[in-house]
C-alpha cells in the first residue's frame, strides 16, 4: 500500500474528502509534494504559521531545547525556563491584567481552561457565546460553537448555554448577574471575517463590569499580528478579562494558552488542588519554539505591512464572481454565488498552486489568510493565481 492509501485506511478521517496532498517539504510560505511541485500555503495552516513554515530561528530553538530536555513532570511542578521566559515576553505585549499565562496543548484547551476559571471565580454557570462561533471541537468548546448542525450529534452537551448574534445589541439585555461569562472572537472567523462594530464590544465590556461577568476573548486565530496589530483586541480599546491564545502561539507546534489577572488564575490552585491539569501543556520544545517566533513578529514590520497588504488584496482581487469581501488586515474571504461554485474554485486552486479553503459557517467563501511574510509581489501574484482560477472555474460552467 502506498502513502495515500495507508493515510485513509490508519488514520482517523476527518471528512469524506481531504485534500490528500502528500507534502514533502514546507519552506517560508511554499509547500511542496512527492512530484516537487510547489505550493503557496494561502491559510498559513489555519493561521499557525504567521512567520512562515521553518523559520530558521524557530528550528533553531526547538533543536536547542530538544537536546536540552523535553517532558520531564506533569505540568506546572518544575521551574522550566521555555515556559517561564515566554509567559513573560507574552505578558510584556499585554495589558497590565493580563499577567499571568496557563500553556495549555491546543486551543481548544484554552477555551476549557477558561470556561472552567470564569464558573470557579463567578460561582455561576450560565455562559453566553454567538452564532457562527468557533472555540474549538472538545465537549465544553462545542456547547459554545455557534452552529447546532455541528452540535447536534453529540448532545447532551454543557447547559446554560445562551447563543446570540455576532455584533447585536439584544445581547445585552442577557448579560446580567446570572451569567459567568461572555465569550467571543474579537474578529470571528469562521463566519468569513467578520468584524464587530467598535461600540458593541465596549458596550459589552460595561455590562460585564456592572454584573460581574467575566469576559473572554478568542483571539486563537486573530491574535499575533494577523489583522494588523499584536492583538485584534487593541483595535476596540477593549481589555478582556480573559484572552485565549492558540494556532500562532507555538510557531508552529502545538501551543495554547489562556491568560488572565494573576488573582483570577490564582483560583485554580485551591478548593481544590489541582483546579486544572495537564501533562503535556506548554511542553518546553513548543513554548521555546513559540518564543522564537513571538520574537520574530516583533522585531520586523509584519504586523504593521498586515493593512496595507490588505489594500493590495481589495485592490487587485476584483471579479463580478466574487459578490463580496471581507477582510481584517491580512485575512479575507471571498464570497461566490453558492457552496458549489466555491468549492470549484478552491480545488482549482490547489491544481494551480494555492493552498486554500473554505470557512465551517461560510462554505460560499473562500479563505485568504497567508502567512504574514508574503511579499507584496508575491501577494500580487496570489491575486492573479485567484482570478485565474476563477475564470477557468466559471468557464467549465
């Protein structure tokens, strides 16, 4: 049995049609398969790899901290510098409440670990989330998902549960002292970027403070420079009590992480010991890994080239196919008449060279979100690649 055969026979499917290419070698922001051909990775691996596919400095540092020590004891018992000097490189580029960091596996983890902190501190259970949310697939992050067809197989789920809009003020009237949290994307993604207005989140915020009610933003795949700042959230001048980090975190390994007021995260040490757990969250090769290419984002001008990257894509991708865009630095979507057309358009691409999806709540739209080192040219010429596709897509129709 060959490679591809062996893939759908051992190991777990995650839909009836993968993309199945067999990658070989990922380089900047190229991947290449078994017969060398080349590849533009046009979602990063779903927003991992904001620097780029092994970057020098982070191969550098996993290779360090591997011949140094990986697992050595369930997490937080011993004082491991990589997990200790990235907390605090993290908390340097945070706000002031946001001081103190639990390393979780994934980000899915993080969104456990957070909905577990807010029920702890606030004695209630009842949580608000939204529509066409995505925090992860584990039990309690798909109570909160925002979509009941993804839901639906696995009930019964966590209860009070409450579901709103996305950026609707009849949230509000819910957010009351019965609730221990509020939580939400501060640019929802899988909905096909969609950007909150600036007044309803702090809207939010002052009802959360006048109740108690903590509130927690998903930055997994916001977060690290993707929409043109460190944090999305900055952009609203709003700080929440809670921030999930995940996907970018690990520079490419497995990472995530939730961070909150060392007084908050302090509740999880007593009543009872061991509040939360994990083996193998914040491992020393991923947080050295994560820390390197942390370091790599702040020392160039990636994250400020993020809208004006986004001004060559609203500029050079125009086509009376495309029905609508909507972007948040670089990370877009494009939309088409329906799913089918999309998808065409997608496997097009991959034929012509462009790594590409679709999004779980928006499967009209087409995903753009390459990594941040993209060079102008090289966007340009993603732009042209797209609009080819999608004139031989339309010319098979």
């Amino acid at each position: 049995m060959n490679n591809r055969e062996l893939f759908l026979q051992h190991v777990a499917q995650t839909s009836s049609a993968p993309i199945g290419l067999e990658i070989t070698k990922a380089k900047g922001i190229h991947l290449w398969d078994t017969s060398e051909k080349k590849y533009v990775d046009l979602i990063s691996g779903f927003s991992v790899c904001n620097i780029g596919h092994s970057h020098p400095a982070v191969v550098k540092a996993v290779q360090e901290q591997a011949a140094e020590y990986m697992h050595l004891i369930v997490y937080g018992e011993f004082i491991e510098s990589p997990q200790v000097q990235y907390a605090k490189l993290l908390t340097n580029h945070l706000p002031a409440s946001l001081n103190c960091v639990y390393f979780t596996n994934s980000g899915a983890e993080a969104t456990e670990g957070a909905m577990k902190l807010a029920k702890r501190i606030t004695g209630r259970s009842k949580m608000i989330a939204f529509h066409n949310a995505y925090h992860g697939s584990t039990h309690g992050a798909l109570s909160i998902m925002g979509g009941e067809y993804w839901r639906n197989a696995f009930r019964p789920l966590l209860p009070d549960i409450l579901h709103f809009n996305y950026d609707d003020d009849a949230v509000l009237e819910s957010i009351d002292s019965s609730v221990a949290c509020v939580i939400l994307e501060t640019v929802q993604a899988e909905s096909g970027i969609t950007v909150p207005r600036k007044e309803w989140l702090q809207a939010i915020r002052k009802k959360c403070d006048e109740h108690c009610v903590l509130l927690i933003f998903d930055e997994i795949q916001a977060g690290f420079g993707r929409t043109g700042t460190v944090w999305a959230f900055e952009q609203f001048n709003v700080v929440p009590d809670i921030l999930l980090l995940g996907k970018a975190l690990g520079g490419g390994m497995p990472l995530g992480a939730f961070i909150a007021d060392k007084k908050l995260m302090s509740t999880l040490t007593y009543n009872p010991v061991l509040g939360h757990i994990t083996t193998f969250g914040g491992h020393p090769v991923s947080c050295a890994a994560g820390k390197a290419a942390f370091e790599i984002l702040l020392s160039g001008d990636l994250i400020a080239s993020a809208k004006k990257k986004e001004h060559i894509l609203q500029e050079e991708l125009k086509h009376p196919a495309i029905l609508a865009k909507s972007a948040h630095g670089l990370w877009m979507s494009l939309k088409f008449k329906d799913d089918f057309t999309n998808q065409a358009i997608v496997h097009q691409c991959v034929k012509n060279g462009l790594i590409t999806d679709w999004f779980l709540f928006a499967p009209d739209r087409l995903r753009i979100a390459p990594p941040l080192i993209i060079s102008e040219d090289e966007l340009s010429a993603v732009c042209a690649m797209i609009i080819k596709s999608i004139d031989e897509v339309l010319s098979k129709s």
